[in-house]
C-alpha cells in the first residue's frame, strides 16, 4: 500500500463503491467453491486484478470476504511477476502520476 503523504487527504473511496459491490455480490453468489470470484482461479479474477491493486493501493475499505478474495490474489505467483514487472518500468507519464516527480512505491 503506498502511505499517503503527510498532510494530505485520505483518497476518496466512493467512487469504488459500485466496483466493491460487484466483488461482494459476485463472491457471495459465485464463490463457495475456492478463495476465488468463481471459486476455482479462472479469467474473471485476471480481470480483476487491476481492481485488486487499485483498492490495495489507495487502502479502499472492503468487507472481509473482499479481503479474503484480495489476500488470494495477491499471493498468486502471476500477480507477483506482474508486480515486479511495473517497478521495473523506467518510463512514467507525469501528468498520470499523483505524487510525481517523487513516485511512492509499496
């Protein structure tokens, strides 16, 4: 999770309220069987696991079962080279990055 600078605001979390009720509503219908939307890993947790990283990211409160799902993510080898490969990169687009010129890493 990248801390947010002293002083500032906390980020504004409404904005991923529908995203987290798709993830708690999915979960809930869809993933008795496995730590996974669907229960076992399949394409719609490669989908999103750019949702994972936002709300792991900027610290979006979640449920515990969203946390859960998070944590099973996370911790899949694929997310890892993933990570990895994005701090490797050497270019940045400036006017995206909220704390640039200084780029907070996890």
């Amino acid at each position: 999770m990248v801390p947010a600078a002293a002083g500032s605001p906390a980020p504004d979390t409404a904005p991923a309220r529908p995203e987290k009720l798709r993830l708690a509503n999915i979960r809930k219908r869809f993933g008795a069987g496995g730590p996974f939307l669907y229960g076992a890993f399949g394409a719609a947790d490669a989908m999103y696991a750019p949702v994972v990283s936002r709300f792991h990211t900027y610290a979006v409160p979640v449920s515990a079962a969203a946390q859960g799902y998070m944590a099973a993510v996370m911790a899949l080898p694929a997310w890892n080279e993933w990570r990895d490969a994005a701090r490797r990169e050497t270019w940045v687009l400036p006017h995206d990055e909220v704390d640039w010129p200084e780029v907070l890493r996890e």
